[in-house]
C-alpha cells in the first residue's frame, strides 16, 4: 500500500502545515508510515529559524539518500523555510530529491501526491476504505506520529508576518500578513472537533494581530466563535506580540471558559536598546504594562516567553535588565535561544557577540527560569489536576505523559489499560506527588472522556465502562 512518512522540524505552523500535507495524502489514498523505509513517500517539512534546525534537515536529507538508493521509487520531498529560502540551490545541493516545495506551494504538494498516488498501486479505494474505519478510533491513519496526535489539532488562521524582527527570517521565507477568512477557520476547526479533536490550538506567527478579510473582526472575536462551536472541549492559541496584545482581548481570555489558562508573549529581551534593534515595537515599560492587564483578568494564567541573549550589541548590562525582567516576572516556561546569525537578515550582517558569551548569558538566564518553573510545579504538589494525554512518555514508554491544560507536563504510571481506552478517555485526573523543572510525575486516579465530565477511577470497572461505550 503507498504509505507517506513526514517528519517536521520547527514551530506549530509547520506542524500545522504536517497535518493538511498528511490530510491530502489521506484523501488520495495513502496510509501513514512511522518508518521512513517503509514509505512510497518521504516528505522533510524544514525550518531555518537557526541554524542547527537548518543543519539538522541537511543531515537527514543526506542520511535518506541511503534509502532512495535501496528504494529508487521512493519520492523524497523537501517542504517548509528551508525550501522556500534554499529552493535555487536545494536541488542541485541534494540531487536525489524528488522535489522542492516552498512555504505557499503546500496545495501543489498535495496535488504532486495525488498525482504520484497511481504509480505506487491500485490499492488506492482499500485505504480509503480502512482509513474511514480507522479515523474514528483515532488511530495511525489519522495521525502523523501515533494513536494520540489527533487528540490535539491545530488551525492555522494566519500565514506570514509583516513585523520583520531584525533576527527573524520568517517574513522573508512565509511572506507578509494573510489572514484566512473567518468562516474557514470555523470550518475546519468544526471538522477537528468532529473528528476527535479534543483541544484546538489557533496558530500564527503573530496570531493575536489576526483580522478577518472580510469582516475586519479582530483575534477576540474569532476567539469567540471558535468557542461557540459545538462540542468543543479545550481551546488555546500560539504566539502572540505584545504590540497586539490589547485590553480587549485581556478581557475575552478572561472570560471564556474553554480557554486553556496559558499565554505564550514572547519578550526576547529586558533591555530598550536591545528591543530596539530587534525591532520589536515595544519596550519593557510597555511589556509589563500589558502583563499588569492581562494579570488583571486572568491571575491563574501560566505565563510562558521567548528569550534570544547574545544577540548583536547586547552589554552586559543589557543582559542583566533580562535576568531582572525574568527576576520580576514569574514565567511559567521560557523558550531561550543563543542569537543565531540568519542569512538576509538585517542583525546577520551586524557586528556578533563572541559564541562563548552567548553560552555564559544563556546558563545564566536558565538558572533564572528553571528556579521560577520549579515553584510553579511545586505549587501543584498535592493537588488534583486534569491533563490531556500525549501517549507513552519519550523517556520511558513504559510510563505515559500528559499536559495540563497550563502546558505542564506531568508523568504518570501506565495504568495497563488499552490504547483505544485512553484515547476515548483522554483526560486524566492525576494527584501531583514530585516537581521536577521540566513537569511533575504523580499517581494517576481517574479517567474521562470529557474535559467537564466526572472521572472513571482507575480500576476493573473502566474496562467495563470502556466496552459499553
Ligand atoms: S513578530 Fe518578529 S519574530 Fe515573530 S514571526 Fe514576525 S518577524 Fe518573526
């Protein structure tokens, strides 16, 4: 059977991107591979947002060649940033792709494996067939990776960005502002939820700055009539700009129930000057006058960033207004990054700070965080908490992990149930026991099938419940 393998690098649009690639490959009737040497089809979704991401999609594109050599019919596929910045030299530098798909040519992409789909068999209505048994129970078919992935789906409501971050490539590789209508997001966010969806993440570059073409409406009222869909559990949103961040939609996320109590507002420095050449369109001042609201009405909320240290020109005594900020500000996760040179961006070309100095600044301001995450994780000790499931823990299969619905993740013992029990029932209830920086682990009690609904304890009776259900 032709069978696709994807593998994404990079941010919650390209896996966004990932899922209506495997979508299309759904719909023309292949099945989806978790090996790569089993695929009819290899598909790379890159990222260039640093440079070890951009090293990494050449190491893996190097590492299938051995596979298009064992397979000649295998179509090796190169999407996403990296394509769209490389895509006069990528073909000519790797010459065993089989094509080069830039960041706005997904629906070309979808229709080369439609196109594809008759050289590899005729078995094409038996997958169609089998994936519409499968699709319900939220199995393999329906999933890049595993049985649980389509429990969490993403919308993408908007593509590109027109903020150009002197650091950034993205505007130069996804293109300016373009906002999808309103009515398609509904859309397709109403068939996630149809399809077992169980928490929906909007996603964009710059999300909150979201306008509908045709209505003008703003990223709060999209919120709103996302969570007006019927039979929607969990819904959240990444990234937004603190320029967008306005005292309307403070007040929405304050007042919608379906919203996971997390915001993600990335502030990437402490320091005006810095800010400033980042062209970030901010300052601090301004910063935490937007937290000060957003705390206004939303207290409970875990408040997650992004943090660059080392970027061109940045003092030390700029870097210590960083750790200040973060010193002030409890964040509950913050993504932090060494300034990583982007070519055909402005900052590239400006006068670096040495490596090692990056490296020093980076451990310094992780001290910071980790010690602030750890007090938040504590603070759940004891507790009872619902966390949507995410499948076996990568460090210990034997073990399963969970995020609660403030992205914190938490590890529990494998009950022994059936994977098709947890993925009907995947909310579980667990009791924090231990804090760790990265999460917590705990003993789970409860199952449900529902983020509102009572929870099954954890024992024979489930199996029962599971079987009438
Ligand atoms: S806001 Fe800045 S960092 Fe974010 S995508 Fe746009 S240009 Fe890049």
């Amino acid at each position: 059977m032709a069978s696709i393998y994807i593998e994404t690098f990079g941010c919650q649009m390209n896996e966004a991107d990932s899922r209506y690639i495997a979508d299309r490959a759904l719909a023309a009737g292949y099945e989806i591979a978790t090996d790569a040497a089993r695929a009819s089809v290899v598909v790379l979704n890159t990222c260039t947002v640093r440079d070890n991401a951009e090293r990494r999609a050449y190491g893996r594109m190097g590492h299938f060649k051995a596979l298009k050599v064992a397979n000649p019919a295998l179509k090796l596929v190169v999407c996403g940033c990296l394509a769209e910045q490389d895509r006069d030299r990528m073909q000519a530098a790797v010459p065993h792709l089989d094509a080069v798909f830039g960041t706005s040519e997904l629906v070309r992409l979808g229709d080369a494996l439609a196109a594809w789909r008759a050289g590899f068999g005729d078995d094409a209505d038996e997958a169609i067939e089998e994936r519409a048994l499968l699709r319900p129970l939220g199995t393999a078919a329906d999933c890049i990776t595993d049985a649980f992935t389509h429990l969490r789906a993403f919308v993408t409501v908007q593509r590109g960005c027109s903020y150009y971050c002197t650091f950034c490539i993205v505007p130069h590789v996804r293109g300016r502002f373009d906002h999808r209508p309103m009515r398609e997001i509904l859309a397709e966010a109403h068939g996630a939820i149809a399809t077992g969806a169980r928490e929906l993440t909007l996603v964009g570059q710059t999300v909150n700055a979201y306008k509908d073409p045709a209505s003008g409406a703003d990223f709060s009222d999209l919120l709103e009539a996302v969570s007006g869909l019927a039979g929607l559990e969990r819904l959240t949103f990444v990234t937004s700009h603190p320029k967008d961040f306005t005292e309307k939609l403070a007040r929405t996320l304050g007042t919608l129930p379906h919203l996971n109590p997390r915001l993600h507002l990335p502030v990437q420095s402490g320091s005006n000057p810095v800010l400033r050449r980042m062209n970030r369109k901010y300052t601090v001042e301004e910063y935490l006058e937007k937290v000060a609201g957003f705390r206004a009405h939303c207290p409970d909320w875990m408040l997650t960033t992004d943090a660059i240290v080392g970027f061109p020109g940045e003092t030390e005594d700029d870097f210590v207004r960083t750790l200040d900020l973060f010193e002030r500000v409890r964040f509950g996760q913050a993504f932090m990054f060494i300034y990583s040179q982007r070519r055909g961006t402005p900052a590239a070309l400006w006068e670096q700070i040495p490596e090692a100095t990056g490296s020093e600044r980076l451990q310094r301001l992780a001290d910071v965080v980790n010690r602030g995450m750890r007090i938040l994780h504590e603070a759940k000790i004891g507790t009872l908490v619902r966390a949507l499931v995410q499948g076996p823990s990568r460090k210990d299969p034997s073990k399963i992990a969970a995020k609660t619905t403030d992205n914190v993740t938490l590890i529990v013992a494998d009950p022994g149930l059936p994977q098709a029990a947890l993925v009907a029932n995947p909310w579980l209830e667990i009791r924090v026991e231990h804090a760790f920086v990265w999460g917590g682990t705990g003993t789970l009690t409860g199952i449900a099938d529902r983020y509102d609904a009572s929870a099954q304890p954890v024992a024979a009776p489930v199996y029962d419940l599971i079987a009438a259900s």
